[in-house]
C-alpha cells in the first residue's frame, strides 16, 4: 500500500460485516495511527474505528513516542515520511 490511508481502507473493506456493529468484531484491538497527512490520518481512524478499534492518534514522530510512552497498543500504524522524527526514528 502507498499511504495508511489505502490499507486502513482495504481492512475496512475486509471486515464490512462487522462495520457499524463494532461489538461483534473480532477486531478489537488499542491502534496508533501515526501520520502527518490529515486527510489520511482521518481515513485511517474512521475505517478502524468502524470496525471496533480503539485509536488515538498522533501527527509527529514525537508525539507518537509521546504516547506510546503512556499506554500499550496493539497496533501501530505509522508513516515513514514524517518531518524532524521520521518513522524509522520512531521505531528506534
């Protein structure tokens, strides 16, 4: 996938049946979505959240590091091409 955008897309896509009726959801997992793009950042959450993801989100590397400090996710879904810190900074 190109963007975080189009895989949040293709999963909610996958998991339609559970769309609107996050309860049932086997798809239940605590997600950070890390992207500097709003428009995606955006798409992301509201394709996981349909499916019954609990998200928080952050635009910057350091604010990523920030939460991911605070609380334990599951998931993380995080850009590559972010300005100052970029995702493989994060991952370090």
């Amino acid at each position: 996938f190109r963007t975080l955008a189009q895989a949040t897309d293709t999963l909610g896509f996958l998991m339609a049946d559970y769309a609107g009726n996050p309860q049932e959801s086997p798809f239940s997992a605590k997600v950070l979505v890390v992207d500097d793009d709003a428009v995606g950042l955006a798409r992301a959450l509201h394709a996981l959240e349909r499916i019954g993801c609990d998200c928080a989100s952050a635009a910057t590397g350091e604010q990523a590091l920030s939460l991911l400090q605070e609380a334990a996710f599951d998931l993380v879904l995080l850009d590559v091409i972010l300005p100052q810190l970029d995702g493989y900074g994060v991952c370090e």
